[in-house]
C-alpha cells in the first residue's frame, strides 16, 4: 500500500483543474472552523463570562459570544464580524475571552485576524493542545501548509497530539505531497482508535487525492460499518461508487444519507444527479423539487432542476430560465447556471444579454468547454469573430456536459475538498 505514494494517480491539482472550483471553495468554508474539539466554541462562550468592569449595558461579553454564537451559526457572517469588532474594544477581557473572540473570528472565516489575536494570549490557553489547533487550522485555512505543520510539530515535541492535531498534522502533510507520512498518521489513528471519524474520512481525503478512488471506498465502507447512522460517510461512499461507476449502489447510499440528514444539501444533490445520469429526468425533478420544499438551499440544486426540465420539455426554456435565475440570486458566480442561462438566452436570440452571462462565467472558470463554446457562439453572431475564433481555438474536440462535469466535481471535492473535517 506504501508505494502507492511514489508514484500517485493524480493530485489535488487534476481535482481542482475540473471545472467549478468555485464549489470546492464554498465547502472547505463550510467546514473550517465548526468542529468538535477538546473545549468547543460553545463550551469557550459558556466559560467566557465578564469580569470587572466588562459586564456594563455596552460591554456584555457574555452575551455578546452568545449573540455571535448564533451569527455564526446562522452563517451571518459580516454582522458577526462587526459585533466581534465592538467586542475586541472591551477592556479587561481575560485571556479566555481573548481567545473565543479569535476562534469566533476564525469561524467568520478571517483566519488573518483570528492569528493576530491568537499570538495575544499564552500558548496555554485555553490549553496547549486547542492553542495549537487553532492556530494551525487558521494556518492551513490560508494555505500556510508548512506553517500548519511546523506549529503541530512544535505541539508535538512537548507533548503528544490528540486526534483532532494528529489530523490536521496529515493533511496538512498530504498538501505538501508527503502522502506517505499523511497515510502513516491516519492508518496510526485508526488502529489506535477504531472510532475516529475524522481519520477515517481524512484517510479517504488522502486515497481520493492520490486518485485511488476503490481504496477511498474501502475505507469509506469500513466508516459506514462503524458509524451506520452518520450521513456523511453515506455520502462520501456514495460519491466514491459514483466515481467507479457504480451508480446503484452510490443512489442507494445518497438515498439513505437523505432518510437520516433530510435537511442536507449534498445527499439531496447527489441523489438527484445519480438519477439524472440514469436518464431519469422526471424522478430527479420531483426529488429536487421535494427538496426544495423541505427548506433545503442550495443553487446547484436550482441549476440541476433546469436541466431536467429541459430534459422534459425541451421546448419550454422559459421554465428553465426562471430556476437558472434562482440559481444565480443564491449565487451569483455559479457557473452552470450562468452558462445554462447565457446558452438559453442565446438560442432565443438575444445574443448581448447571453455575452453579459457567458462573459461572468468565463471570467470565473476559463476551463469550463461549455462556457467557452457558447461565449465564442454568442460573440459571432455579434460580429465579434476574432474573438470568437480565439475561444474557439481554446476549445476540445471532446463533447460538452456540463452535468456531468458539476457532478464529478461536486464528488470529488466531497473526497477530496473537506480536509479539515
């Protein structure tokens, strides 16, 4: 299995020079700064009260992590910045407070401003082994590999790393590529602790970014026979049998990642895909639009939808066009949708309305074919041929799907892009 690492498959570079990176983004966000660890956020806020003079009608310390608590958590994260920025004026804050005020900022995703007010307290506190965590995942946050694993291994030679640092110690590793010493870390965890979720689904991390995507899914398995209830693990098997071509099993896994997280978007998602990829456009439609209904928010969700109407009713684009336009209002830099939306646009004729679209999505992700081709299209109707006959040039000879290039993307980053779980 070692020398596996020699000679890798592919990097994390082959995943990211898929289209849609702006997706992988969004997720490594989501999960930065929101796990569980030796003393949690919340149990920081708890322990965070006021002292001395903090506790005034304008200085609540308590009640303003409490209130920031909740931003965060609603993903409110300008009005959180704010009210930590109010809160860092307080005076006599203790060294606790100080640092809760750093994690919060590092779940608000302003790694830079949460290292500043990390370096302010002790490395003791709240204790070694969170002090380093901290700062190392607000490290790795800002690409700072090296600097993650410098910090983690100056932890390590006073004392030894609990699981969430011996983690972050292997990922950060195998985005350096030194795969062999991330895979030793992780293998060392689960043997040491057969129950360590994150080791498994870092190992997975691991396997997928060495392109080894039949191990990934052994040791995807091996996580769902360990943790049958957990939807992720569901979700990260189903994606690896999905990427083997296994689609049967990989919609039975979503399907039930579904029944236990309905309020999930990413097993909704995939199922929904799975089925489209089956050609079974009015079945994805109607699990899309349930989900929808059910409160889940997600635009890819929206664009997929599109697609499938167009599917069934190929000579209704307005119907399309009006979910793109959801898609978009949700989030404006989505590719897919900003192509769909151009493309439609442009067949009805209004090719300076479909150049605004295609433009933003290029601009985007040049390496998307479908919004390169149609930008080119759009620019020779407008007379524009030099520039159509530069983009035309950048295209392949291979076919277009855009679909299919969403969803093996949004399947590889749920392998590969959640490193820090």
């Amino acid at each position: 299995m070692s020398s596996m690492w020699n000679s890798p498959k592919s990097s994390r570079k082959t995943c990211t020079s898929l289209c849609f990176s702006y997706v992988s983004l969004r997720y490594l966000l989501l999960f930065l700064f929101s796990l569980t660890f030796a003393l949690s956020p919340s149990a920081l806020a708890a322990n965070a009260r006021p002292r001395g003079d903090t506790n005034t009608s304008n200085c609540n310390v308590r009640l303003a992590l409490q209130s920031t608590d909740g931003l965060l958590k609603q993903r409110r994260y300008a009005e959180a910045r704010a009210m930590l920025g109010r809160l860092r004026e307080c005076k006599k804050l203790s060294p606790v407070q100080v640092f809760t005020v750093g994690w919060f900022y590092g779940r608000a995703h302003d790694f830079k401003t949460a290292l500043g007010i990390f370096a302010l307290v002790d490395a003791n506190v709240p204790d070694p082994q969170t002090h380093a965590y901290a700062v190392a995942l607000s490290q790795f946050a800002l690409a700072d590999y090296q600097g993650a694993v410098q910090t983690l291994k100056t932890l390590q030679a006073h004392s030894p790393l609990n699981a969430d640092c011996t983690n972050l110690l292997a990922v950060s590793y195998s985005k350096l590529g030194q795969y062999q010493a991330a895979y030793s870390l992780l293998v060392a965890q689960l043997q040491k602790n057969p129950r360590n979720l994150y080791a498994y689904l870092n190992l997975v991390t691991l396997l997928s970014d060495a392109g080894q995507f039949s191990e990934a899914e052994k040791i995807a398995s091996q996580a769902v026979i360990a943790f049958p209830e957990n939807s992720e693990v569901l979700v990260v098997r189903g994606a690896a049998y999905s990427l083997l071509g296994e689609l049967d099993k990989a919609h039975s896994d979503f399907a039930s990642a579904i029944r236990i997280s309905p309020e999930k978007a990413e097993p909704r998602f995939f199922l929904a895909v799975t089925d489209y990829k089956l050609r079974k456009f009015t079945t994805a439609a109607s699990e899309i639009e349930a989900a929808i209904r059910s409160g889940v928010v997600d635009s890819d969700l929206y664009y997929l939808l599109a697609e499938c109407m167009l599917k069934i009713e190929p000579t209704k684009p307005a119907d399309a066009i009006a979910e793109l336009d959801h898609a978009i209002q949700l989030n404006g830099k989505s590719v897919p949708a900003l192509t769909l939306r151009g493309k439609l646009v442009l067949e009805q004729g209004d090719a300076k309305a479909a150049v605004k679209d295609l433009e933003a999505a290029h601009e985007i992700d040049p390496t998307v074919r479908s919004a390169t081709y149609n930008l080119a299209r759009a620019y020779f109707k407008l007379g524009r041929q030099k520039q159509a006959t530069a983009l035309y040039q950048q295209l392949s000879k291979q076919s277009i799907d855009a679909v299919t290039e969403l969803s093996d993307h949004r399947m590889k980053q749920e392998l590969s892009g959640r490193p820090t779980r």
